[in-house]
C-alpha cells in the first residue's frame, strides 16, 4: 500500500526482485527443493491418514452389520422378506479338505447377496455361481495352478474326499490371500451342499445388511436384532464390529500434524539458512540501495518478493508429488473432498 505523499516504488522492487532470482539461481533452486521436500512430507502424511480411513470405510460399506449363524434355509427365507433388511446373503462353509494335487480346497456355498456382501475378501470376477451338483465356480489361481486354465464352460477336475470327479466351471472368483497359503476357494451349488454327506441343515449363517444403515446407530441394530431372534427362534446373532469401528470413524490428522510440525520445523531451519548465507553475500548490495535512498521497508519488500516465487513453486511441486504418491501406493483410498482438505492443509502450513 502507498500512503499519500510516498513515492511508489512498486515497481522498482519488482524490478529488482526478478533481477536478484535470475541471479540465484543456485539458492532458488535449493529452496524450490527444501519447500517441496516439505509440502511432499506434510502432504503425502496427511493423505496417508485420508486414504487407509478411507480404504477401511470401504471395506464395511454396504456389506453386513449383523451375522445369525445356526440357522436353516427357511430362516434365512425369512430373514429376506423383512422390510427393515435391504440385503440377506446366505451361506454355508463346508470346510477344508486336502487335494491330491497338493493344494487345500475350502468348499463354500453362498448365494447372490453374499458375494455382494464378502466381495472385499472373495469376488466374482467373471461368470455366475453354480446352480447344479455338477457345477462349481473356482478361483483364478486354482485355474492357473491346478486347472489346466480351463475356462467358463470346460471342466476341471475334484479329487478331495467329499467332492471327487470333474465338474463345470460357471464362474471365476477372486480371493484374497490364496497363493500365499495355498488354499483354493471352491464355491459350490445348492444343489450339492444338500448332498454333501456333512450337511446339516441348522448349519447356515445369514449375514444382515439394515435399510438406511447409515442413519442408524449400533444399540437401535442389535436391539432389532435381538427382536428378530426372539420372533423366529433363532439361536445366535452377532454384531460386526468392524463395521461399528470404521463406518463412522473420523479422519485422525493427530499424527500428521506431529509430523508436520517436525518438518516444518527442519524446513525452516534450512531455509533461513539458505536466505541468511545469501543475505549476508549481499550485504553490499544491500548498503548500495541503502546509499541511493532505499528504506529498510523496500529492501525487506525486496526479500520477500524473492523467497515467493520458489516458495510458490515447491509448495506446488510438493503437493503434487504427494497427492500423486497417495494415488499410486492406495487407489483405492481416493476421496475427492478429503484429499481436497489435506492439499489445502498442506497449502496453509507450508
């Protein structure tokens, strides 16, 4: 601001200040460094802290709040006609049993909704789920591994104690974790669970996902829960307290504050420093304006003007790298107005 009576020097001290940047270049440079190294430090933290929040929303979102397990089909029957339930999946684990060919086979049957539901931990890439006792729908690393890459449509072979014989692949799942233990998920029909020679027809378990879940606090779903059980008779339900712990869980910048502060603390040490030794350099410099009549106010102006520019740039550059090193390491922890808030954190600290 020029107050009246004072010469405006604006333009002189712009002047000035490109003139002392195309002369720096080595200490713009190493500025633009230090300030990046920060913004990507502050920002990278902070979206660490946006990302895992948000990869464990996703996993419990639209899944199931509630189990009963010992229940029979006509239970789980149901359970899917009642209005305050928008999804019911039904499914029946069968167990492990060991595979001639080396690996360990978990049999499971399950229905529609509880793909939907498990799809965090076993997905149906590809296909549909077996109707008949001679279908199944198997895993991709069983079909790369022990199935001759058969295809939907081909057969594949069974050799294990209960299921023994070839069967027709009607879907390709994915799961999680099977390579490294080598352990095959085999989804297998109705058809073929209710002749399995170990089926017991009390042995369902029915996973409950609520109507307007979100509005919903979990003492008013385990109290209908208990209702519910106490209607049909049935034996045993549990809460999932993942779901409690993560669908509200709050974003937590506690520890990125911590670690913001470290680093604003170190970037502003090297900074100064890099300014200091540069000032001192220029101390004639300084003491010749201060000859030809510029005040100590200009020459401060001067300064400033010199540290925004690089300072604008690692800020920019920082924050980039950072968001882009989020998206890269956890993709699936992407949420625009979160992410939004720890570059406009990040911004407002650096």
């Amino acid at each position: 601001m020029t107050w009246p009576f004072e010469n405006d020097t604006g333009t002189i001290v712009k002047k000035l200040a490109r003139r002392s940047l195309a002369s720096e270049k080595r200490r713009n440079l190493m500025v633009v460094i230090a300030v990046a190294l920060a913004a990507f430090l502050i920002s990278f933290a902070a979206i660490l802290s946006v990302s895992v929040a948000q990869i464990q929303r996703n996993q419990v979102a639209d899944t199931y709040e509630a189990v009963f397990t010992g229940v029979e089909a006509s239970d789980v029957a149901a359970l899917k006609d009642l209005p305050e339930l928008a999804r019911v999946g039904e499914y029946y684990l069968l167990g492990q049993e060991h595979s001639e060919q080396g690996y360990n086979a978990s049999y499971v049957y399950c229905d529609s909704d509880m793909i939907h539901i498990a799809r965090s931990q076993m997905e149906l890439v590809k296909g549909e789920l077996p109707v008949r006792a001679n279908e199944v729908a198997v895993s991709e690393y069983f079909l790369s591994a022990y199935g001759s890459n058969a295809k939907i449509g081909e057969r594949v072979r069974l050799d294990t104690e209960s299921f023994q014989g070839d069967y027709i692949v009607t879907g390709i799942l994915s799961n999680v974790g099977e390579k490294e233990v080598n352990v095959c998920a085999i989804a297998v029909s109705k058809a073929a669970l209710t002749q399995w020679a170990g089926f017991d027809p009390a042995g369902y378990r029915a996973y409950v996902h609520f109507q307007n879940a979100e509005q919903l606090s979990q003492e008013v779903m385990t109290s209908c829960c208990r209702e519910i059980a106490a209607r049909y008779g049935l034996p045993h339900v549990g809460m999932n307290s993942s779901y409690f712990a993560y669908a509200s869980k709050s974003i937590d910048f506690a520890a990125t504050g911590g670690v913001a502060a470290l680093v604003l603390i170190g970037g502003y040490v090297v900074i100064q420093s890099i300014f200091r030794i540069s000032i001192q350099d220029k101390i004639q410099s300084y003491g010749q304006l201060r000859t030809i009549g510029a005040t100590s106010k200009q020459i401060r102006r001067i300064v400033k003007r010199e540290s925004r520019r690089p300072g604008s740039v690692g800020i920019s550059l920082g924050v980039l790298l950072g968001v882009l090193g989020g998206l890269l390491l956890f993709p699936r922890g992407f949420h625009g107005a979160y992410y939004g808030m720890a570059v406009l954190l990040t911004v407002l600290a650096c």
